[in-house]
C-alpha cells in the first residue's frame, strides 16, 4: 500500500518556504517512514525568487529520493491593481485553487493531510471539497495568530479607524495593544487588504488545526486565550500546535539593496552595491571595527558567534527565533507585515530588546541619533539593557528545553505526527515509531 503523503502548499518567499520544506522533513523523521511528503509548487513571480526556490528544490529532490515530491502547479496571470503583499499572495493562490485541487485528486499516494502556509487560506475550497484534514502552517507568533482569529470580531466592534480609537485594542492573552503596533495595511479599513485580515481570521476557523513555530513556554497567555476560545468570541478554535523554536561598539552591518519588484508580491532585498548605498569613506571610517556584509548573510551562524552582543532585526519570527535561540537581545526595527506587532511583543511582554522609536509616516525611519542611544542602551553598562540581556538568556533556556526530549514542543510534535497519520487517515493498525 503507497505511504499516505502530507500535501504542502507554501508561498516563495524563502521565510516561507524554506521552514515549510523542513518542517516536512521532520514530519518524515517523526513518522518513522509511515508518511511522505508532496511539495505543490507555485511558479514565483519574479525572476530572483524563482532561482532561489529552484536550487533549494534541487537540493532537495537530491536528498530526498522518494520520500519528498515536487510537484509543479501551472502558471497563472498575476494580478497588478492589488493594494497590498497580503492581497496579491492570497489573489494568486484563489487562481491556483482549481490547480491545488486536481493536483491532490491525482495524487498516487492516499493524502493525510494538507498543510498550507499563512497565505493560502482560498485553498481550503479544494481540501474541503476533497474531505482532506488541513492544516495552517503558521510561520508567525501566536500573538499574531490570536490577532487573526481577533480580527472578525474588532471589525464588527470597532466603528472608526484603529488609530483614531481612545485606547489600546483588546486582543485576550496580549498586552493592551496599541493601533501602532498593528501591521501596516489594518490600519487603512476601506483597502481590499484589510479585508483579507477579516477573511482570513473567519476562515481559519474551518482549519483543522495550526502549526507554529513558536514554544508553550515563550507564548504562554496568548495560547491559553485561543484555546479556551477567548479570541474567538467563546467559540473553540482550531488546536494550536506550537512546535518551535525551529530555527562605538563593533557591529557587523547585513546591508541588502532594494526589493527586486515590490509589484509582485516580494519584499526580498537584492544584493547590495555599497558604493551606492553608502556615505562616501563610510568604510574607511568603520575599518577595525566594523563589517558590512552586502549579501545574504549565515545569520544563525553570526547569532551563535561569542563576539555577537546585539541584534538590529526587521521582527521577522524566524529572526526573532533564531536570535533568542541564541540568547541575544534585540534592537528592533520593524519595516512591515506582522513586524510592528512582534516589536511590541518583544519590548513590552517578552523583555528581551530595547525600544528603538521608528517613525512609520517617514518609511519606518530611524534617526541616527535614536539609533546611537539605542545601541548605547544595549551593549552599554545601563539598566536597560542589562535587563534585555538576562531575560533573552532566559528565554534562551527555555527554548531549549522545550525541544529537548521531555520537551514541550517535541511532544507537541509527536502528538501532531499521530494525529495526521493514525487519525487522519484511519490507519489504525500501525502507529508511527517515535525515531526522529
């Protein structure tokens, strides 16, 4: 009998995509070889993109054999009078949804279960048509999972702009949450991208479940408020499976261009050209005591390096991860999506960085000497920081251990593996092994 095979439907962005290709694999390892995997495909919308997903592909298929498939889905027409990332991802998924669902009819091997990324909620029409178990790989913080289930709900309380409201937003198991910790494109209501957050918050309620890449103990309030359904007006939600974490001073500087074509749904940087992006005799000036990297950078590597004291990071979850994984404290200096609102968690609820005041109405601009205080804050002697560097060695510990083998998470994850495979599929006769 051909193994059941887990469907995984991600977007190509490599924050995205990469963490999606190994949670796979690590759902294959767990499984003791009773499951396999199939990776649906859709085509990147630029050129830098598409080369970065199909080496990782290759790689992949090489490694892999049998047990991983790609499958290609067919090119659909972009859309180009979108306002916003969100909508032009979720608006060219609703294109592939006719291509995601005949791709899992004409699947060889029995589908468990399909799980697909943040973005790709119209994809649920096919799994539901098709009685296929679906899962929302959640690549963000439960934070930004509970303000999603939230969202339907504020849209109905809240009559006026975010922003224009008298106080903070009320999210259970957040802190009081100001509109300026909201990600960019909620705050302007009557935009269609507003919209999506409304659509996919109603949406994720028909979910089976949620995998993210967060741990019990680092999310503690916000998991309980989703799961007693506090976010959900009193309605249970879909069972979380937090399964992470995955993933004058001297200063190393990762300096990237500009996006390659922000019209296509991409924030991805390019490689920089320093002689352009930098104050003539910058370099010169920093030479002993400074790096600029001017392309894709091993940041997990850099974060692990003893010399490493502080982080300046964009509050993208993999970075934030990665870095208290490590036990660094952060500078953070949000530049979209989700990112205002995982600045706000790190400061306010998790203690682990030093506010940095970025101004959205100039572009999320830093001035130089907000800059240089906050660095200051950070590496120097002060109170302030000292503090964000005991609470990230703290958080530190405790990310680990939750990954260890009486872990939180890993017993999270073996709970998942039997759930796709021993429930899912009705396949009670063999249970898989617990070999990882």
């Amino acid at each position: 009998m051909a193994k059941p095979t887990v469907v995984s439907l991600p977007v190509w962005g490599a924050g995205h995509f990469m963490p999606m290709i190994e949670f796979g694999k690590r759902l294959l390892r767990a499984s003791g070889g009773a499951l396999s995997a199939t990776v649906l495909l859709m085509p990147a919308p630029t050129p830098q993109q598409a080369s970065l997903i199909a080496d990782h592909v290759r790689r992949e298929e090489a490694a892999a054999g049998d047990d991983i498939r790609f499958q290609r889905l067919p090119d659909v027409e972009l859309p180009t009078d979108h306002t916003g990332i969100e909508e032009f991802i979720s608006r060219v998924v609703r294109s592939h949804v006719p291509h995601v669902r005949a791709a899992i009819a004409g699947l060889e091997r029995p589908p468990a279960a399909l799980v697909f990324n943040i973005f790709c909620t119209p994809a649920l029409d096919a799994s539901r048509e098709l009685a296929v178990p679906t899962y929302v790989y959640f690549t963000s913080a439960g934070a930004m999972l509970a303000l999603f289930l939230r969202t339907p709900a504020l849209d109905v309380e809240v009559a006026v702009e975010f922003e224009e409201m008298d106080g903070p937003l009320d999210v259970p198991g957040l802190l009081p949450l100001p509109a300026s910790a909201l990600p960019d494109t909620m705050l302007q209501r009557k935009k269609s991208t507003y919209e999506w957050y409304v659509y996919t918050g109603r949406r994720y309620m028909d979910v089976t479940g949620f995998i993210v890449n967060t741990a019990a103990e680092l999310e503690p309030s916000v998991l309980a408020a989703i799961a007693d359904g506090r976010c959900t007006g009193g309605i249970a939600a879909p069972t979380v499976h937090p399964i992470g974490p995955r993933s004058g001073h001297r200063f190393l500087w990762v300096l990237r261009g500009p996006p390659e074509d922000s019209r296509h749904g991409t924030r991805d940087p390019t490689d920089a050209t320093l002689d352009e992006l930098l104050p003539e005799g910058f370099l010169e000036r920093t030479k002993g005591r400074g790096l600029v990297w001017p392309t894709r950078a091993p940041q997990a590597d850099i974060l692990a390096h003893a010399a490493v004291g502080g982080f300046v990071t964009h509050c993208g979850w993999n970075s934030i991860l990665e870095s208290l994984w490590f036990g660094v404290p952060m500078l953070p200096w949000p530049l979209g999506a989700e990112q205002h609102m995982n600045a706000f968690t790190l400061v306010a609820a998790m203690g682990v960085a030093v506010p940095l005041e970025v101004d959205r109405k100039r572009g999320n601009f830093v001035e130089a000497a907000e800059l240089e205080r906050a660095v200051r804050s950070l590496m120097g002697g002060g109170e302030e920081g000292r503090k964000a560097r005991e609470k990230a060695l703290e958080l530190k510990a405790i990310c680990r251990k939750a990954v260890e083998e009486s872990g939180s998470s890993l017993a999270t994850f073996e709970k998942l593996t039997e759930e796709i495979f021993w429930t899912n599929t009705k396949n009670e006769s063999v249970k898989p092994n617990k070999s990882r």
